[in-house]
C-alpha cells in the first residue's frame, strides 16, 4: 500500500478517541510523502500545510 493510499484510508477513520493519534499518523505521512520535515514548534507546517 503506498503512502498516500495509507493516508485516505486513515483519514476515512478520523472520529471519536482516535482522533488525534490519526491526524499525527496522517502528518507523519505527508511529510514522508514530501521527504520534508516539521518543528514541533512551528505553529504553521509549511511541508505540509498542516
């Protein structure tokens, strides 16, 4: 499964507790995506438009 098929099939899972260990797994996934990386302290990912 490519990484991007990995993203659809995670967002179609975004509800209820799951929620933000999705979004983070989601992000780690764009970035990979991109081969870019993002600061925990950036308010604003520019790799990903997170």
């Amino acid at each position: 499964m490519t990484k991007e098929e990995q993203i659809v099939q995670l967002e179609s899972q975004l509800t209820g507790d799951m929620f933000m260990d999705l979004k983070d797994e989601i992000h780690r996934l764009k970035l990979e995506c991109v081969g870019g990386s993002c600061s925990i302290d950036d308010p604003e990912c520019e790799t990903c438009g997170s």
